[in-house]
C-alpha cells in the first residue's frame, strides 16, 4: 500500500486507520524534499529528523508493507513501482487554513529538534494569515502543496517561489493525469468515505481522528475573524487555483450528484466554525 500523504488532509488519522485496517508490519513514514523547497540546510536539522529526511539519491527502505510518508508521487513511484496507489484530498481552502493554524501551534522549544533554518520558516506562521501566504520561503507548502506533489520535481514549478499562472493550464494536465493514475482517492468531505475505503481493500475501516490542529501558541492567538481580510480569501482562492480543480475531479467523481461549489461552502463554513471555538 502507496500512499501520498498531503499535509493537512486528515493524513495522520487515516494513516493509522488504513495501517491498522490492514495489519500493516512494516510502515515507512518520513520526508523526501518535495515539501522543503529550496532550503538546503539539512545539516542543521536534529538527529531524530535528520534520520526521517531522505534525500534525492538516498533510496527509501525496502520490505515495507505500507508507505505513508510525506513523499512526493515521483519519489514514491521510483522506489515502489509496484504497489497500490492511494490517497486522500481536501478542500484546499480548508486544507490552507489548516497548515497554518497547525504550524502556529508549534512553541521554540518543540521546533527545536528542526534547526533554527527550518523553525525559522515555520515561524512564518506566527505573523497574520496574509504574510504567511505571502512568504515565497515557504511556497513548497502553501502554494497549490496537492498539484506540488503530484509532478515535483518538475521545472515549471519554482523550488523557492509560487507557480506563475502561464503555466496553469499544462500543469494541470500533467496532475490531472498523475491523479487518474492513483488507484484509488477520495475526498475528506465525503460522508462515505470511509465506506468507499472499506469496499476497495475489502475489509472494514474504521476512520480515527488524530493530530489535529490544536489552539495556537498562547504567545500568538488568532483571531479568524480578524485574519480573513479580502485581500487574505483572494489569496487563499490564488495559492489553492490548481488544486481546487483537483479537488472538484474527485468530487465529481465520487459524488457526481453533489454540487462542488455547495459542498466547498459548507466545507469552509465548516472548518472556520470548527477553528473558532479551537482557537476561542
């Protein structure tokens, strides 16, 4: 089992669950690049995350039953060319506002084992909604993340910067084809969606919730209300163009009766109700 691990897509949770579905014995979690951008200072992360890095020419363990790390499709494709290919999608609005509250969580001394390059950017999170978008540091994770990880790396997509709108069109191409090639996705709002899980590996699942974003570091409070200025919900529309239409793929296809744009309204709706009372 192959599975592209999106941050903020309820990853963890249905990580542990599918792992367990299937008596999993050997999992592989970790990083490749794909989500680090153009920082290059992997020497000054702690041992314990060095040890779950792996760069482009370190190969990925073998034997493993289950792959669910943070690892780009190109990455996953080159060390387990055989395998059963999943993964999970979220409105990435929602998704979006998700990443930011979770790296807003984080105190100094739980980014330390990172190195101070790393917490550096992940402290970007600590400044308003709208600079945290606006940040090309750290674009590898705010900055259509879904289209990201389907093509990385791939030339057209700026390792240190946000994807320029020329290229739009063939990138989405290029990810809608990747995506098709999964061979099975769902989406997070979907109310069968653990049903649709169960009927593809043939056994029940059982969808547990973990690791989700907490109340923000009392150091840095967020006042949502305050936070989603027009111009912040333009750029969050902006950074989420391409996998918005991803998104409404695989809605249309597990859900064809269902409006996408009802249902990415309730969805948002959800999640900033859900973050207020968090955050409150």
């Amino acid at each position: 089992m192959v599975y592209l691990h999106i941050p903020k897509s309820a990853g963890v949770s249905f990580n542990n669950s599918l792992s367990e579905a299937l008596g999993s014995a050997a999992v592989i979690a970790g990083f490749d690049h794909s989500l680090f951008g153009a920082f290059d200072a992997f020497d000054t992360l702690g041992p314990e995350v060095s040890a779950t890095v792996y760069g482009p020419d370190v190969p990925l363990p073998a034997g493993a039953d289950f792959i669910g790390g943070h690892f780009a499709l190109s990455t996953l494709r080159r060390n387990y060319p055989v395998g059963n290919y999943c993964s999970v999608v979220r409105e990435p609005v929602c998704r979006l506002i998700s990443h930011w509250l979770y790296w807003r969580q984080f105190s100094d001394d739980a980014l330390a084992p990172w190195g101070p390059d790393w917490a550096r950017l992940v402290n970007l999170a600590r400044r308003p909604l709208l600079e945290f978008l606006q940040a090309p540091e750290i674009a590898c994770q705010t900055d259509n993340l879904v289209t990201r990880m389907l093509l990385w790396p791939d030339q057209r997509i700026p390792a240190g910067g946000f994807i320029p709108t020329g290229a739009d069109s063939w990138l989405l191409i290029d990810a809608l084809k990747a995506l098709r090639r999964l061979h099975f996705v769902d989406h997070l709002e979907n109310p069968q969606f653990a049903a649709n899980v169960g009927r593809w590996i043939g056994r029940p699942f059982v969808m547990q919730r973990a690791n989700e974003t907490r109340r923000a570091h009392d150091g840095f409070p967020v006042d949502l209300d305050h936070e989603l200025t027009p111009e912040a919900l333009a750029l969050l529309e902006h950074r989420s163009r391409l996998d918005l239409v991803l998104w409404r793929e695989v809605v249309a296809s597990r859900q064809p009766s269902e409006s996408p744009d009802a249902l990415r309204r309730r969805a948002i709706a959800s999640v900033l109700e859900r973050h207020r009372a968090v955050q409150a």
